[in-house]
C-alpha cells in the first residue's frame, strides 16, 4: 500500500495563532495553567486484575513541559499505567496525582474538572467509524461546551485538524477514507481538542511505516514545543525515543525500575535495559540519531 502522508513538516502552531472568537469561547472555562514542577506524581501504585499483581510500588513524577518516553516490555502494564493516570482504572493501593489534585480521592465532580485538561490518543487510536474527522473532534468539545454553536465547533474542529498537519478537505472524511497515518493525525487532532496541558499517547507510531513515525514524531515534538505540552508518551520505537524525549521512564519488575535521559540509563545495570539498548534495533536506532545530530559513527560515542 502506498500511503501519501500529508506535508507536516512546518506546523502553523504558535499559540498567539489561535482565533480570537476561538480562545475567547474556551479560556472562558478553562482554569489557570497547572504552574507546579510536576504534573504527575505517582506514588506506591498497585494494579492487580484478580491475582495478576501489574504494578506494585510504582513510582514516577513527570515534569512539566517535558516528553517523557515510558517504555517496557508487552504486557508490563505501560496501557494500565496511562489508564490510572486518567481515571480509568482504579488502583488498589497507592495515589497518583495530577495537576496536583489526587485523582483517586477525588470525587467524580472534581475530576471532571481535570479531565478536561488532559487529552489522549489510545492505542489503536480509535476514531468514531461513523462520524467524519471534523465531528470526531467535535465529540469533547461538545461534552464539555455543550452551548458551543454549530459554527464554531466547526471551526474549533478544522483549526484543530490543520493543527495536526492534515488538510483542510480532511475535516469532511470518514476514517475509512483516511490512510494509517491520517487517522493518527486526526486522533491527535480529537485529543487536542479541549487545548490540553497534557497529553497522552499509547503507541501512536506503530503501524506507521518509518517515514510516516518519523513524521509524526516530529509533529509531536513540535507541537509540544509550541503548545507547552507535557507528554506522556508510550512507544516500542526507539527512533522516536532518541528523536523526541527528554526523558524515558523504563517498565520493568512491575514498577518504574530507572527514569532519565539516554545516556544517563545507559548507565543503569538492568538486563532488560542494556538488552534494550544495545540489541541490535538500539544500534541502528543510535546511528540515525548520530548521523541526524553530524555526528561520526566510527569516530563518535554512538556504538
Ligand atoms: N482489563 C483487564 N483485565 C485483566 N487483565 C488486564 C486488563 N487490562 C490489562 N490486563 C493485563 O495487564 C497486563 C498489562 O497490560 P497492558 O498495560 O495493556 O500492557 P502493555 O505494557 O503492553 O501496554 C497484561 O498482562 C494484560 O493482559
Ligand atoms: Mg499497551
């Protein structure tokens, strides 16, 4: 299959772009941008399906304004991690807390009021089959500003759709006329509906082909530039771990077992981590990123 990916390597994103009518109709509800150093705080978190113990003693604060990669073998619960962090799985023991309020304490009026400052692109990244790309995005913003005219959805949602870097003439498609990675566009377009401070992303690369990742690593790069974001980002790529996060957290032993930079967890002795890092796929993943960076292989630090 022969996938056309959009042109996004310039995003039009700079927040003081935003129309007027458009940041006037939203700021209205929104709260002050959460200003503290760390947006998620987990603490001593617990997942367990029965007897099937996911995490125990999970640690991990995220840091505002950063990408942070969580990486981890299949199954070691990086999805179930995102689904506590929003609300969507109930943790057994432990507190987790965003924007500085403990969402597992909270009561489900108060969480309302952060759900709305986060956005997410699940795994798959499932748009509603039945609804163009324009009233996919349309779906939280109505949720959440009910009294929004039908015009200014629509122009909330093509703002958004361009945003991701797709055309204009995507905003009337169904998901079904969109390639692979255009439906990941216009997941991220929903997910950035409600201009959130965080966002959440499982796997948004995988099924792309590496042209395809590697672009949309770049548009989250950028966008999260532009718009302030933190990201929570899970991902298998190494690419776009070398190419876009500050940080990566690694899953492993059902907790956080090392955070950091690259190079600082090249350093962690962990089997799981140095196979990760220095099998053969790390290898080729440091060279792209040594020779985007200009630096020499045989003479530089890349292995
Ligand atoms: N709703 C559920 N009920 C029972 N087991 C689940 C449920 N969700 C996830 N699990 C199990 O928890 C583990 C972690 O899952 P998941 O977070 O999806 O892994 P991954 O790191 O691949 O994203 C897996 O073994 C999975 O089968
Ligand atoms: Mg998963």
């Amino acid at each position: 299959m022969n996938e056309t990916e959009p042109q996004a390597d310039k995003v039009d994103a700079a927040p003081q772009e935003v129309p007027e009518e458009i940041a006037q109709a939203t700021n209205e509800y929104s709260p002050e941008p959460y200003s503290g150093e760390f947006p998620i705080v987990i603490s001593g978190l617990r997942n367990a399906f029965g007897d099937f113990v996911v995490h125990e003693n999970l640690d991990l604060k995220v840091r505002r304004g950063e990408v942070i990669g969580i990486v981890g073998g299949s199954g070691t619960g990086k999805s179930v991690l995102m689904r506590s962090i929003i609300g969507l799985q109930f943790p057994s023991e432990g507190t987790i807390e965003v924007f500085g309020q403990d969402i597992t304490a909270a009561e489900p009026d108060e969480v309302i009021g952060v759900r709305d400052r986060w956005g997410v692109l699940f795994q798959g990244g499932a748009l509603f089959s039945t609804l163009t790309v324009a009233e996919n995005v349309e779906v939280p913003l109505k949720q959440y500003y009910p009294e929004l005219s039908k015009q200014l959805l629509d122009e909330i949602a093509r703002y958004k759709v361009v945003l991701t870097g797709l055309p204009e003439s995507a905003t009337s498609k169904y998901p079904s006329e969109l390639s692979g990675g255009m439906k990941k566009r216009a997941g991220l377009a929903r997910a950035l509906a409600l201009d959130p401070e965080l966002l959440f992303l499982d796997e948004p690369t995988a099924g792309l082909d590496p042209i395809g990742a590697a672009k949309f690593d770049d548009l989250t790069r950028e966008l999260a530039n532009t718009l302030g974001l933190t990201v929570f980002l899970i991902t298998h790529d190494l690419d776009t771990l070398y190419a876009i996060c500050d940080r990566v957290a690694v899953l492993a032993d059902k907790k956080v077992i090392a955070v950091g930079t690259i190079p600082e967890l090249l350093e962690t002795q962990h089997p799981w981590i140095e196979e990760y890092f220095n099998g053969p796929r790390a290898r080729a993943a440091t060279a792209t990123h040594n020779r985007a960076k200009g630096i020499d292989n045989n003479t530089g630090g890349g292995s």
